[in-house]
C-alpha cells in the first residue's frame, strides 16, 4: 500500500470530477484462459520482426528494438510487411481473446464517467461495456461527436490512439504521431480543457513515454498553479532525487508502490482507493453535500 491516497485525490474521485488515463501496464495485467498476457512493444516488434525472414530491413529494425526506439522500429515493420500488417495487429492483440484482471474490476469499481486510454485493445472497453449493459460508449480520437459526449452525462473511454478495430487509423508509428498532433489539434485542446477542470489518475503509464511527458509539461507552463494531478508509479522507477523535478515541470504527484512478483499488489492498491472512495461518497451523500 501507499502511504496514503492523498484526501484531494480521493475526494475528486468521490465528487466524479476526476479522470481515469490507463496505460499500457493495466492491459498487460490481463490474462488469456492459459495464462498468456498481451505482448510488450519490443516482443510485439520482435515477432513482427521475425516474420521478416531475414528480409532488409530485419537488422535494422533489429538494432531499433534494441536502442528502444521502438516508433521508428514500428514504423519500418509497418512498411515492410505491409498486407500481413493487419494480421499481425489481429493475432498479437484481438484474437487471444484477453481477460480482464483484478486490475481492471477494481479500477472500473472507481465509477468515473470518463476514462482515457492509449491502449488500441478492447480488454477494457468489453469489460465495461459488460457491467454497464452496453451503456458505456467508446470514442476514438477522430470522432467528431467526442464534446457531445463530454458535456452529456455520458460513461465514456476516449481510446486517444485509436481501436484495434480501425488499424488503419491506429496511432503506432513515428509518422503516425506527428499526424495526429497536425491534424487532430481539436482533440487534444478538449483534453487540454478536461486537464484544467478535472484531476487525472495515471494508471499503468510512464515517464519513459515522451509523447506523455511532452503534453504534460506543456499542459503545465500554459496553465502554472493549478492543482497536480497523480501517477501509480513503482517505487523504484523514479529516483527519489528526480521526484521533485517531475512535480516542478509536470505538474504530478507520484504515489508509489511496491512492484514486486510482477506488480501483483497493484490490484490491492486500488481497491484500496475504492474503499476510500466509497466511503467518502456514502458521507457526502448523507450531508447532502455534491
């Protein structure tokens, strides 16, 4: 458990003024019925990569794994296998036919309205869609419908890099994400405003993301001052001296855990939070006071 969930953090949960962002790290807690959990970029890449045969750019795209510049990598493998590209989409990340986690259950148990995911799979979205009889929408970046659903009283996932359903709109590559940021300027001046008027939940994310980084400094020295919002973050991955300078210049608060065995206390964490927040809406509710 963390120190304690911050009493802002849980009272903006309680009040739904709050936003859930899910990572990659939440997806890879899912499981298929033998126990097979979503692949990595780099094993994703990797057994793209094989189906190369040997084929130039194979090496290149080899070296790229290796130095983690896995959009580019993406990017080189998307070209080159081009037909078989949807396919391997399909195989690596729809038809293992993924189970939601415990994660996932306690994360959905928060009762937010809105959720923003970059994650392409549907793990998240057919589990919620579940437990709400269909009534939550799934949105994609390119929707022009997304501020009537935001201003509504609508449960929606904002899928910001697309659905594997759409591949050909999927944001996965180098070209894919200077794309996006040219030409849907729209969509992310609406998360930009729900950055002003709501606290994010990072979940499953890292600082490692420099497309994330990006948005968040420059969330932060547009808009200085405002409350911070909050990261699940290992204890061990950000140094303890560097806290301070992702505070400063991202406007984020890490809360920390221990993510030992595979991060198998994660679930616990949140279902923690869960408990906090039920109890805080249950006093709210008695005060009559939302």
């Amino acid at each position: 458990m963390p120190d304690h969930w911050p009493d802002e953090l849980v009272e903006d949960i309680a009040r739904r003024r709050a936003v859930l962002y899910l990572g990659a790290g939440v997806s890879a807690a899912a499981t298929t019925d033998t126990g097979q959990h979503p692949p990595t970029w780099g094993d994703f890449l990797e057994k793209g990569r094989r189906r190369l045969k040997g084929r130039v750019p194979s090496a290149t795209i080899k070296s790229l794994i290796d130095g983690r510049d896995f959009l580019t990598a993406c990017e080189l493998l998307k070209d080159n296998l081009d037909e078989s590209w949807p396919e391997l989409l399909k195989e690596s990340f729809l038809a293992p036919r993924y189970r939601p986690s415990d994660l996932h259950r306690n994360l959905h148990a928060l009762d937010l309205s809105l959720v923003l995911t970059p994650n392409f799979d549907k793990i998240y979205d057919t589990y919620a869609g579940n437990e709400t009889n269909g009534e939550t929408v799934v949105k994609s970046y390119d929707d022009q419908d997304i501020p009537y659903v935001m201003r509504r009283k609508y449960r929606a996932i904002l899928k910001v890099h697309g659905t594997i359903d759409q591949h050909s709109k999927m944001i996965f590559t180098r070209s894919d994400y200077a794309a996006q940021r040219a030409s849907h300027q729209g969509f992310f001046e609406l998360v930009g405003a729900l950055f002003l008027t709501h606290t994010f939940l990072f979940v499953g994310t890292s600082l490692s993301d420099p497309d994330l980084r990006l948005f968040l400094e420059s969330q932060n020295y547009v808009h200085p001052n405002s409350p911070p919002h909050y990261m699940v973050c290992p204890r061990d991955e950000v140094h303890k001296h560097v806290e301070a300078s992702v505070r400063r210049n991202m406007n984020l608060k890490l809360i920390r855990y221990d993510s030992r065995d595979g991060h198998v206390l994660l679930p616990d964490l949140v279902s923690d939070l869960v408990d906090r927040v039920s109890a805080k809406r249950r006093l709210l509710a008695l005060a009559e006071n939302w």
